[in-house]
C-alpha cells in the first residue's frame, strides 16, 4: 500500500499546476545560484524547497538587476543608518551628512533621493570634490548624461584617480552614453592599466566589440573570466553582473 501511495503522491504532483511552477521555479533559481557560483545558497535551494528559492529570488536575483548593481560606493544602506543621518541634519544640517545619507540612498538604488541629497550637500559646499563626484555618478545612472559630464570632468581636472578609478569609470560611461566612444576608450585604457575592474573591462571589450576588435575585447573578457575563479567570495557577489556580460559577449565573438 504503501507504494502505490507513494506512486499516487508523485502522481498529484506532476500534475498539480502549483506544484510544476514551483518545480520549474526552484529549478531556475538553483540553475541561477550553480551558474554563480552561490554554493551555499545552491545547497539551501535544494534542501529548502520553495521557500529558500523564493528567498533567493528576492534577495540575490532580483538584487543583481537593479539600476545600481555593479556600481559600488561607499557607505552603508541600512535603514538605522538612514535615521541616524537624518537626525543628524536636522540638529547639524552640514555637508558630510547629506553626502553621506545620499550615499545610503545610491546603494540602495533611491537615486532621486540620492541626488537631493548630493545636491543639498553642495549648496553647503560647492567645492566639495566627493559630493560631485557622487552626484555624477548618480545622474549618469539615471540616464542624465550631459548633466553629469560636468561635475565629473571638474573632479578629473583635480584629482584623475578619485575614488580609486570609479569617477573615471562613471566619466568614461557618461561619453559613451553621449556617443563620443573614442574618448571613452582612451579613459577605459587608462583605467584597466591602473586597475583590473570587470566594469572597466566589459565595457571596454564592448566597444572593442562594436569597432570589429575581436581580439582585443577577448583578451580583456578572459582576464574578467579567469579573475573571478579566484576571487572572494563577497567580490564575486559584487561583479557578478560584469561576470554574466563578460560570458555571454564571449560567446558571441
């Protein structure tokens, strides 16, 4: 009896149309995490059943497609953080702090929030290099590219590797946004012979790829490729939206 229950059971399930999504589902997520190299979270998704590929879904997968993922800055993203560099303006009300809290806003992808917050910063301090180099960062990934190329060319002027290369970075994306390629090429060379970032070499391969230079956007996408086999694991998290590009550009050259 107990056989044929268990054949019945199998039976419901694979004709249960809740039970198929959430199989296909998991399967997705588990191809997802494997393909990643989420080990821990593979492992979870196939002991947890639903609940942990639903967990994964919205913590990691959806995580990795918002507007700023692969584009790090400073600062914390908590909510306590949030409170505690509000109440700090509203007793202090200085440029740190509203240049910090828009830091708390980019990381968590409120960039309308970000910019006022930027923006308030150099009403109180014009000249703060930091505040403008954010708040290009922040309108290049809102799609705002001749708004940003300004306050990112006066921080090249003073200080060309700030923020260890990201500012360059954002600069060499606010030119190719605006169609000036060749420019923003000779700002990805500079970047990738001063630092080995993904999203300087995928974005440099791409164009590379674009001007009929199969060759050299190969080299730069095998350099991301073999990098990341051997990268920590909280790296790894962080690049793996350059990681995905990087392999499927490949397997189109």
């Amino acid at each position: 009896m107990s056989l044929l229950t268990n054949i019945e059971s199998w039976s419901f399930l694979l004709t249960n149309p809740i039970w198929l999504v959430m199989g296909v589902f998991q399967i997705w997520m588990l191809v997802h995490a494997i393909r990643n190299r989420e080990w821990i979270w593979a492992l979870f998704i196939c002991v947890g059943w639903s609940v942990a590929a639903i967990w994964y879904y919205f913590y990691v997968y959806r995580g990795s497609s918002s507007a700023t993922s692969g584009f790090e800055l400073p600062g914390a993203g908590s909510r306590q953080r949030i409170k505690q560099l509000q109440a700090q303006i509203h007793h202090i009300d200085n440029a740190s702090h509203h240049f910090q809290l828009g830091d708390v806003y980019f990381r968590r992808g409120k960039l309308a929030e970000a910019e006022k917050c930027y923006r308030a910063a150099l009403e109180r301090d014009p000249e703060d290099i930091d505040a403008r180099a954010h708040l290009g960062q922040c309108l290049v990934r809102m799609n705002r590219p001749a708004e940003a190329r300004p306050f990112l060319e006066s921080v090249m002027s003073e200080k060309p590797d700030h923020d260890y290369g990201h500012t360059m970075m954002a600069l060499a994306e606010t030119l190719m946004a605006l169609g000036e390629t060749d420019n923003a090429i000779l700002y990805w060379q500079h970047i990738t012979q001063n630092h080995s970032y993904p999203r300087a070499k995928v974005q440099l391969a791409e164009l590379y790829a674009a001007k009929n230079k199969p060759d050299l956007a190969r080299a730069e996408l095998k350099d991301v490729v073999s990098d990341d086999i051997h990268a920590p694991a909280f790296q790894r998290k962080r690049d793996r939206v350059w990681i995905r590009r990087a392999k499927s550009l490949l397997r189109k050259l």
